[in-house]
C-alpha cells in the first residue's frame, strides 16, 4: 500500500511503526473471508482491508470523521486477519495506534464517554466490580424495557456471584506437592475474580498437585488490556509498568520460572509488553523479560506429565479457542494437547476462527454485532458432538453462558478447570450438569 506521510510525521516513531505495517498490505482480500464484521454485514469497510485504508487517511490527515470512528470502534482486534494474512501485516499494531490517536483527538458523545468511564473504572478493580454487580441486580429483571445498550449491559448481569476465592488471595504462597519443579507467579484476572473465581482456584491445585510453587502477587493489578483497547495508552501503561516492576521483584528476590496466565485475553496483552515499551529505554528490558517468561497456563501443563485418576466414560469436549488464544498468542494446538493429555475426547466446531462476540467490552459497546456472532457461534458449538464446552478466557466463557430466554444445550467452563477435575480436583458446575442430564 502506498502511503504519503512527510517527513515530520515519520519523525514521530508511532508514525514510521503504522507507516511500515500499512506498507506491507498488498490489497489481496485475504483477510475479509475471515473478519467476523465483514462476514455479518458484507461491509468493504468493515472489513480489515478497509479499516486499513480508513487508518491510512486518519493518520496521513489528521482527520476524524464519524464514518472512521464508527468502523474502527466495530473492529473487535479478534486477529483472525493477522492469522490469514500472506504479507504479515501487523493490524493489532495498527488498530491499536489507530485507537490511541482517536481517544487522544476525538471528541465522544457524552453517552459514549459515561459508558466508557465506567467500564474503566469498574471493571479492573474486582471489589468495585462485584459492588457494580451486585446493584445492578436491581435493574436486571427490567432489560426487556431499559434502551439500548443499557438493556444488553442489564441483561449479562448474573443473578448471583460467587463467594470470593480463599486460594487467590494477594501475598500468599501455595507450596508445591512433593518435589518443587517450578516457581511461577499466576496472574489472577480482574473480572475473574469476581465472575468466576473458581478458574484461580482449579489453577493453583492443578499446578501445584504437579510440582508448582504458586504466587499470588501482593501488588499486580490489571494488565492493562482494558485500557488499552479503548485507545487509553497512559493508564494502560501506567498498569503495565506497576505489574512490571512487582513481578520483576519477585524474580530478583527468588527467581521465577513463569508468569502464567489462565485468561488468554490478558496473556496476549502480558506478552506484548516488550512491544508496548520498545521506545523506553528505561522499562525496555525488563518488559521484554516479563512477557518472554509469561506463559499460558495451557503450554505450561503440556509440559508436565499429568495422569487422569477419573475412570469411565469422560464428557465429549467441544473446544472453543479464544480469539486472543489463537490469533494473539498463536496458540492452536496446545490447550487440545493439554484436555486430551489428561484424558478426554476433543472436538470443534465450524467456524472455529471466528469471534463469539466477546471480545472484552466489545459485546457491551457493540451489543447488535456482539449478540448476532454469540447466536452464531453457539449454534455451530451445539451442532457437535460435544457434551461440554470448554475455553480458556473468562470473556468467551461469559459470552457463551446461559442467560436468560436462551436455547443453550450445552454447559460451558475453563479447560483448566476439566483438567483439575479429571486429575483430582472438584467436578467444576459444567461437569455437575453434564452428569445430572446423564441421569
């Protein structure tokens, strides 16, 4: 593609990093057959290839049109163009920077402005989110009336919370059974916490049950991915850096072998801070040795030898691989290793390269879009085998659970949770449902 930025702008390393992404698209098309957007609304803008050429314009201009911001805002950053891609463009780059110029220079309206605010207030502070929650069950019963966006916001409140987690407590240490084969620190999640704490706890049992000395860190808080893909890059930067400098203290008082994380939307994130600070020299390295040494918690189970201890016929498991699993950390093939390692048959669903709609706060900010992919996606996963669904990021499992006036067959958990399971652990709630319909 050829672009036309002068040399000022090029002086601007932001500029000359997008110029040489933009440069390397050759036009092909490739990547709409695979752009969730495009594939709903059959939109040339909708697609990567034109968000492509409507970035080029904003950013060679300086320009922001309504018709920019809203075909930017409907990219979900899923990556599955980044896996298509014969050229090796660099889109999660480009959106990014796209989406960081845009909150820097355009003006919002105040609805969107609110809704965004308090997304970023709430969601990666865990106590002020379950206290979010928990109010919001006054107006749940009420979706059905309320506008908008608020009725779909409305309607993805639980009807109930679990207990907090009494394993994923800040500042405590879990000992490895038996011999200690690693020392990691397990990243724990914000919205997590709160939705689903049950995932941290089936962690820190399964790995230590495997040899795992397991830290909670006493000073992380969220990654930063939030922030981040609202194009808020000072307060994403500013989580990176306080996770950065907690857990690089920790490694140099007793040296860790990984950062796991267990919700694969993070992991993207956490692995990508190199590249979030490849122009400070000051916090350079020490974020390329974080995201080097972060794993997800499914490349670290395949590395270990697991036995299964359950005996007898084992749930069918339809996988659904998290967009930030397989397109932003490239991960295909291991958390399918890791399920079938431990015992069980594994199947997948058609489609399985598109978004469910998730997406992190997409599915409250597109709620339309968000909603016709989740319907989409859950009738490719009810049409296998499967008696189960498993998936490795809180977002996607959120997403695919049942609500209420939905037609969904099939119970929905963490893989790592079957895992602890069939290994020695609780049967997770998807298991106790998978056996009660059994009976």
């Amino acid at each position: 593609m050829q672009t036309e930025f002068t040399l000022a702008q090029l002086a601007d390393p932001d500029i000359a990093d997008a110029n040489n992404i933009l440069r390397k698209c050759v036009h092909c098309g490739l990547c709409t057959a695979t752009c969730p957007t495009f594939v709903i609304s059959g939109d040339e803008l909708d697609s990567p290839r034109g968000r492509i050429y409507l970035i080029r314009e904003m950013l060679q201009t300086g320009t922001f049109s309504s018709k920019v911001v809203h075909y930017l805002d409907r990219c979900l950053s899923c990556l599955s163009c980044t896996t298509t891609c014969p050229s090796g463009v660099d889109y999660m780059h480009l959106i990014d920077y796209a989406r960081t110029t845009i909150e820097r220079k355009h003006s919002r309206n105040l609805a969107d402005r609110l809704l965004r605010k308090l997304l970023l207030f709430s969601l990666p502070k865990p106590s002020f989110f379950r206290f979010v929650l928990l109010s919001g069950q006054l107006i749940r019963p009420f979706h059905a009336i309320l506008p908008g966006r608020l009725s779909s916001l409305a309607r993805m409140i639980p009807k109930s919370l679990p207990r907090l987690s009494k394993l994923s407590v800040p500042g405590r240490i879990h000992k490895a059974q038996g011999i200690r084969q690693k020392r990691v620190i397990l990243v724990t999640g914000c919205a997590q916490q709160v939705l689903r704490p049950s995932i941290n706890d089936a962690t820190i049992r399964l790995l230590t049950r495997f040899g795992c000395e397991v830290i909670i860190p006493q000073k992380s808080v969220c990654c930063g991915a939030l922030e981040h893909h609202m194009g808020r890059e000072k307060s994403a930067s500013f989580a990176a850096k306080a996770n950065i400098k907690a857990w690089d203290a920790l490694n140099k008082t007793n040296p860790i072998d990984n950062v796991v994380v267990n919700t694969s939307g993070c992991g993207t994130m956490i692995k990508d801070y190199g590249w979030m600070f490849r122009n400070d020299p000051k916090w350079a390295k020490s974020a390329d040795e974080i995201a080097t040494m972060t794993v997800d918690i499914s490349q670290l189970i395949c590395e270990m030898k697991i036995a299964a201890v359950h005996t007898g016929k084992n749930p069918v498991v339809v996988y659904h691989s998290a967009c930030s699993m397989q397109h932003g950390q490239k991960l295909e093939t291991e958390p399918i290793k890791m399920l079938r390692t431990a015992g069980f048959k594994v199947v997948g669903p058609k489609e399985g390269h598109l978004c469910c709609g998730s997406a992190g706060t997409y599915n409250i900010l597109q709620p339309l879009t968000a909603n016709k992919l989740r319907q989409r996606k859950l009738q490719h996963l009810n049409e296998t085998e499967g008696d189960v669904i498993a998936t490795g990021n809180i977002g996607c499992l959120e997403q695919l659970a049942q609500r209420d006036g939905d037609n969904v067959s099939l119970p929905v958990t963490h893989t790592v949770e079957l895992v602890d399971w069939i290994t020695g652990g609780p049967a997770p709630i998807a298991i106790k449902q998978w056996q009660a319909d059994k009976t």
